[in-house]
C-alpha cells in the first residue's frame, strides 16, 4: 500500500486476510507428516492485497491465533506443541515467505514473472526453515526429510503459486482501478 499510515482499509483486509488464513489454514490433506495445506495460497492473497508489511501482520495474527491454541494450523491443530513440534519450521517459514513475496510484489506490480520468482525464492526460504526444523526435532536424515517434506510438494506448491498468482492480479488490477490499491 501506498500510505505510511495504517488506513481503516489496511486494517479491515488485514483482519479479514489473518480471518481467511484461519478458515484456509485447517484444511489440509495428510499425505505423510506434512500435510498439503491452503496456508499458501492465503498467504499469497494477503500479500496481493495488503502489500509485504501488513500482509505479513495478516500472517502474524492467523500465526499467534494458532500459538495461544486456537485450532487454525493444517488439520485443526493449534497451541505450542504445534509450532514446537516437526511442522513448526515451516510455520516460521511462512513467515518470510509473506514478506518476500510481498516485497517482489510490491517491486515488480505489472511483472508475473518477477512475482512467480517471488514466490518461489520465499517457499524455498520457507522450506529451508521447515526442512531444517524437522531434521532437529525428527532426528531424520536431510535426505529422508526431503523425500518426506520437500519432493512430494513441489509440484503442489508451482500449482498454488500460479493459482494464487492469476487470482492475485486480477484482483489487484481490480483494486487499483477502484483506487484501493
């Protein structure tokens, strides 16, 4: 967003974003100990809407919801253990993948390419912190934890990146005509 000020806009969306990444958050499929998850894909629309700043607030508050136990993270899951235990890495992770995300959108508007790139240079990011965070507290190997968090996603993720990427600028076309964005 343009303005240094929070606008009541910024604030309602970035409610309303940290309000869909609850709804999106739990829903999950267990293919093994990562589910597949629409974290990402909400992550990827906060930050369309919202810029890097405030969409990684949006992220933030869905992240602290899920933290003080409130079931939001994939499979309905929420509290400590959750961030503590083999997935945590990748709820950190998130984390950054909003901010550079955000940051490539905010660089590159008119670019999809960039933004794609974007998007892949913060989920790869956030499977650095994830990967890492499951080989500490599984004691795996990095080759078993790759096979078991990485290879089967990447795939799945490309998809929700050029999902989240067409929605996303179509809806920011939208915006920026009705002079919100």
């Amino acid at each position: 967003m343009k303005n240094k000020k929070l606008t009541t806009y910024q604030m309602t969306v970035c409610a309303l974003m940290a309000a869909v990444t609850c709804v999106l958050g739990p829903i999950s499929i267990p293919i093994g100990p990562i589910p597949i998850s629409l974290t990402m894909v909400a992550i990827f629309m906060a930050v369309f809407l919202l810029g890097p700043v405030y969409g990684s607030i949006s992220y933030v508050i869905y992240f602290l919801l899920g933290l003080v136990g409130l079931p939001v993270f994939s499979g309905g899951a929420g509290g400590l253990g959750k961030v503590v235990g083999p997935t945590g890495g990748y709820l950190i992770g998130f984390l950054f993948l909003a901010i550079i995300t955000g940051i490539f959108i905010q660089k590159f508007p008119d670019k999809w390419y960039m933004i794609l790139l974007g998007m892949i240079i913060g989920d790869a990011v956030n499977y650095i912190f994830g990967t890492a965070w499951f080989v500490i507290s599984t004691g795996n190997t990095l080759q078993r934890a790759l096979e078991l968090c990485v290879y089967p996603f990447i795939l799945i993720d490309l998809i929700k990146m050029i999902v989240s990427l067409v929605l996303g600028l179509a809806i920011r076309k939208r915006l920026t005509k009705a002079g919100l964005a």
